[in-house]
C-alpha cells in the first residue's frame, strides 16, 4: 500500500479502485416441471409454497383452501398477494403448513405465495414489495419466565 500523506494522495488511490459492481437483474427461478418454490413464515408455522401457472387452485395439506381455511377472513388473507400482484386466477398453489394456528398458518401461506411469485414473475417483486408481502413478520410469542404465572405477567401484590 503507498504511503498517503496529503488528501490528494487519497483521493488519487480511492479514485484508482474498482467501481461498485451493479448488481444482476434478477431471473425467474423455476424446477422443470415450472414450479417456482418458497418457504414462508409467520408466528410458529412453517409452510412450504409451490406455485405454477394454472386456473387458480389452491391446496393447502391436501385439501381445498375453503376446506382447510373455513373463515372468509384466512381465505382473503391468502388471496391478497394475487390481488396486489393483478394475477388473480393465474397460479396454481400446492401448499404444505404445519405449526402455528390456523392465523398463523394463513400468514405463513401469504408469505410463501408472494415469495414464490416473485421467484417466478420477477416483475411482480415491486408490487409485493410494497405492500410489505414479501417480509417476514417477526412477532412470536414471548416465552414464559420462570417465577411468573405468564410471560411477564406476576401475582397479585398484597400489603398485608
């Protein structure tokens, strides 16, 4: 390394280095049978994702999405990155999920199918991106301290 003594010295070996290489555009990711693959997360579930292109099927663990997730509620959920994405019966989606409730499980689904989209459809990252689908939603429950009856909950304080 040369001995820099002055700002001039500097700014001659920074100007001398590399540039910033830009990073690759981003390419569809698919198996051979057209699949594109994600796993997604929400709370303690874990589901794994795959989507194809289709007439709007989804399975979850074998069964019918308005099987498995009863409530219109969990089945908006997972209709959402379609919606946001404008693909709406495009994709098939063969989903297997374990853990968690079924709250959960929708969550860990959503975000799978937006990963997998975005895997598939490069083009579809920004409108999923920016409607915050393809973060994983951190919040788990605390875990119970030992000495309390609940995670931070403590008994009953009496003065006397």
């Amino acid at each position: 390394m040369a001995d820099i003594k002055s700002l001039d010295d500097l700014k001659s070996a920074v100007g001398s280095a590399p540039a910033a290489v830009e990073a690759a555009p981003r390419v569809a990711v698919r198996d051979k049978l057209g699949r594109s693959y994600a796993t997604g997360k929400r709370k303690d579930a874990v589901a794994r994702v795959w989507v194809k292109p289709g007439s709007g099927k989804v399975v979850v663990n074998g069964k019918e999405m308005a099987v498995y997730f009863a409530r219109p509620v969990l089945q908006m959920i997972l209709k959402q990155p379609f919606t946001v994405a404008n693909v709406e019966g495009q994709f098939d989606v063969y989903a297997t999920v374990a853990g968690g409730g079924l709250s959960g499980q929708a969550g860990a689904v959503k975000h799978g199918i937006s990963k997998a989209l975005q895997l598939y459809e490069p083009t579809l990252r920004g409108a999923l991106k920016a409607a915050g689908f393809l973060t994983r939603d951190s919040r788990v429950v605390e875990r119970k301290k030992y000495g309390k009856p609940k995670a931070r909950r403590s008994f009953q304080f009496s003065k006397r």
